[in-house]
C-alpha cells in the first residue's frame, strides 16, 4: 500500500467534507463503543485479565527470541516451514516465491493486516496471480480499489448504498443484475461468488492474531469463516505474521482472547476462533498439503527496549480507533497508511520514516482515551509526545512551531511572566468571544478554529479564580 500519510492534512480536510463518509463514520461509530463498555461492564474481572494480559506480553517481549525460536521448532515438527523476512520486500518475495514453486495461480486471502503493510496483492498481480479478498469488508474494497480505512472493520467508510452499487457493477459477470436494498440481501450475494472462489483457490493465506510457541499453532479469529476456509480448501496455506504476535502457550492465548473480542466488536468471542497446526497429516479428512509461516519484522526488533517498547504489546483490537476523536471524524483513510488512529500515529512513523509520517502524532488531543480503553495498557498519548519530541530534535516540525515552542518554554519555566500573560490571554479571550461565548476563525489558532468553535475562558484564569476562592473561604471563617 502506497504511503501518503505526508499528506494527512488535505487528507483530513477531505474527509470533513465528504457528506457520505461522515454518513458512515457516525452510524458505525457508536455502535463500536457502546458494545465495548457493555462487554466490560458484564466481565467483573476485565480489569484483572488486562492486568495478565499485559504481564503475558511483557514477559513474551522480554525472551522474544527464545520463544519464536520455539514456535519455529514446533511449526517444523508438525510438517510446516517458517520463513523470516526483515523488510516488507522480503516478505512480498518469498510469499510469491512459494506461490509459484507450488504451481498454483488463484490466491484465496483472509484478511490480514500484514498484507496490506506489506502490499501484497500488488506484488501477486504483478506476479500473474489472482488474489481474491474473501472477508466480506476487504471483498468490497477490493471491488472498489481502495485500501482499508479500519484495522476490523475494513469497510466501514462505505454506505449501504455504495456498496450495493459497487456488487451491481461488478457482479453482472457473475449473473447478477437485481438491485440490492438489505444487508442479508448484500451478504447473500457475497457469499454466493466468494464460495466459487474458495473451491477454485489453489492457495490459501491468512494472518494470525496470535502464534503459539507451545504448540506451533498460528491462531484466528473471525466472525464470517472465511478465513477457515481460506486455510483448509486450498493446497497451500501461507500465514503472513508480525514477530510480536507469538505468546508462550495456549493458556496465555485464552486470556488475550478473552480481551481482544471484548475489545473488538463488543463480543465475548467471535464466532470462529481457529488453531492451526501444520499441513494435513494422514488422518485428517481435510487441510493443505503445505503449511508455511512467514514472519516479519520490519522494524518491530528495533523498538524493542526503547520508548516505543510498549508498543509491541498491541493485539490489534482496534479500540483505540473507536474512541478517538480525531479517527471518528476523519475515518482511516486520511492517515494515509495501513494503521490508522492513535496506534497508526504511533507505528507509521517508525515503519515509514518520520519525515514521511509527521503529520500523524500530532494528530491527536492527547486526550487518553486511547490508552484508557487498551487493553494491553499501551501508553498511546506518552509515545505521541515521544515521536514530537524526535520531530523537534531532528527539526522536522516547522520553524514557527519550534519558535511558539521556544517561547512557551521560556514563559513556563518563569510564573510570574506565565501568570502575566495568562491573565492578560484570558481577558482578551473572553472579552472577544462574550457576545456569543465562543471563538470562531482564532488568529494564531485557526488549525483548530476553523473547523470548531472555541468556548471562549472566563474572564480570570484558574489560579487566580482558586486565589479568591482561598480568601473568600478564609473571610467565612
């Protein structure tokens, strides 16, 4: 997937005025939340889960070698192969390599984060294979050629509407030509032109939202079953995965279960939780032939014990998206890359470059609901201020921010001059915006004002309203 997350600001001011997207954006978004907190609320020991969940990963990082070493050993006793790729190109190789050596053509593809990070249909294209989505939200951007604007909910920009449109244009070859109004009449039809391609795949490929180093196994989960069939159908099934993914054993794979789903979509579990174990032994009525695994880097060894550390503890639950108030109002797609919302600001500067992904940490308001509802406690805000301070080190941020940065140092660290100027802003603040309480098109402000109104402040500042508190209180005494 092309980078073009240096262009996030006209991306974002798109996104605003798109009527549909933001049709979408606050239909699908609510719904993500409240079933959250419904989930939770029903776990009266989801905060003690957290709490192993991150202990789980941490130890998991802390011996991260020893333990892919182990998961690498059990793949190989159960009939498969791993394969380690440093770099995005490297994977994309070796995927394609292993699809030509088995001599097949037609790809069956669940769906898979890594995937898009790594641009890997393109790469089968160009290769003559035939990569065909099969969960139903990447299905529809496939038809519709745009990358997905959610890590769980690929196409959940797109109304009902649009994708009606986009199945009756491009399902006329498959011999259908009626008019789609409901979701089960959508979902219907998918399903009938996906099932012929999971019968012709010769290859199958997945993700994993975990890889056990007990057993090998290589775990999804989904709510539509496309990726089981992805899997067992064809003859080969390759499963695309991050280093960070592997956990110890099958018992710490239940405990991150039970948040991812929660975490997810509001669910206790998903409808299909699968365990994969190598290809189909003599026994088995079905299964691939072969089974390979192929893990990538790119880049996660180098955040191992720096500020970012914590960032490879992430199950990619997406939490963090539904809650935040910059992805609610812009969608995925103004990011610019694979991962979007706060944990997109956080890995697509490390993955792409910081020059390349500048705009992004500093695409929030540090407001903490990201790291509020993580479950794995990733401290999202803390690793935004992080990358903003290597921006202003390395002199990425603009001249006149560093300037405006410069001058706020200098008065903060001086409080009678703070006090001063604080008071004085507040008095003018509120004196321009008495008539109706708010600011509207700020000087010096208008990133934020011209897009939202600012509630103009009270006349004093804080301090000051505390100060005449104190004494008043003293008097009644």
């Amino acid at each position: 997937m092309k980078t073009t997350s240096p262009a996030f600001k006209s991306n974002a001011a798109a996104a605003l005025a798109n009527v549909q997207l933001q049709s979408a954006l606050a239909k699908a978004g609510p719904g993500f939340v409240d079933k959250r907190r419904q989930a939770v609320a029903a776990l009266p020991e989801f905060e003690a889960l957290r709490e192993a969940g991150r202990a789980i990963k941490n130890h998991t990082l802390d011996y991260l070698d020893s333990y892919l070493e182990q998961f690498e050993s059990r793949v190989q006793a159960s009939g498969g192969q791993v394969h380690w790729a440093s770099t995005p190109e490297q994977a994309r190789q070796i995927v394609v390599e292993l699809c030509r050596t088995s001599g097949g053509r037609r790809v069956a593809k669940g769906k898979t984060m890594v995937g898009e990070e790594i641009a890997l249909n393109e790469a089968l294209e160009a290769a003559g294979l035939e990569p065909i989505e099969t969960d139903l939200g990447e299905y529809i951007l496939q038809l519709a050629k745009e990358p997905p604007s959610h890590i769980i909910a690929p196409a959940v920009h797109k109304t009902r509407a649009q994708i009606a449109a986009l199945f009756r244009q491009h399902h006329t070859r498959h011999g259908f030509d009626s008019a789609l109004e409901t979701v089960p009449e959508i979902v219907d039809q998918a399903r009938q032109v996906l099932r012929e391609q999971f019968m012709r795949a010769d290859i199958g490929i997945t993700g994993a939202n975990f890889l056990i180093a007990e057993t090998g196994s290589t775990v999804i989960v989904t709510n539509e079953g496309n990726g089981d069939l992805s899997a067992t159908l064809p003859r080969v099934h390759i499963v695309l995965a991050s280093l960070e993914k592997i956990v110890p054993t099958l018992e710490d794979a239940g405990v991150l279960l039970r948040l991812l789903a929660r975490s997810a979509t509001g669910q206790e579990f998903t409808a299909y939780t699968t365990f994969f174990n190598g290809p189909r032994r003599a026994d088995d009525s079905d299964g691939p032939e072969q089974f390979h695994v192929v893990l990538l880097d790119h880049g996660r060894s180098t955040m191992l014990g720096n500020e970012f550390h914590d960032m490879l503890r992430c199950i990619r639950c997406g939490a963090c998206l539904n809650h935040c108030p910059v992805y609610t109002a812009i969608g995925g797609h103004a990011y610019g890359w694979v991962y979007p919302g706060p944990m997109g600001s956080v890995l697509t500067p490390l993955m792409v470059g910081l020059h390349d992904g500048a705009d992004l940490p500093n695409a929030s308001t540090l407001c903490g609901r990201c790291e509020e509802v993580c479950p794995m406690s990733i401290p999202l805000p803390q690793m935004l201020r992080a990358h903003r301070a290597r921006e202003y080190r390395h002199r990425i941020t603009p001249a006149r921010s560093r300037l405006v940065l410069r001058i706020w140092a200098y008065i903060a660290r001086r409080p009678a001059i703070y006090r001063f100027a604080t008071t004085l802003a507040m008095g003018i603040l509120h004196r321009l915006g008495r008539r109706n309480g708010r600011l509207h098109k700020l000087p010096l402000a208008s990133g934020w004002t011209a897009v939202r109104d600012l509630p103009a402040p009270q006349r004093s500042t804080f301090v000051r309203a505390w100060q005449q508190r104190q004494r008043t209180q003293g008097r009644m005494r």
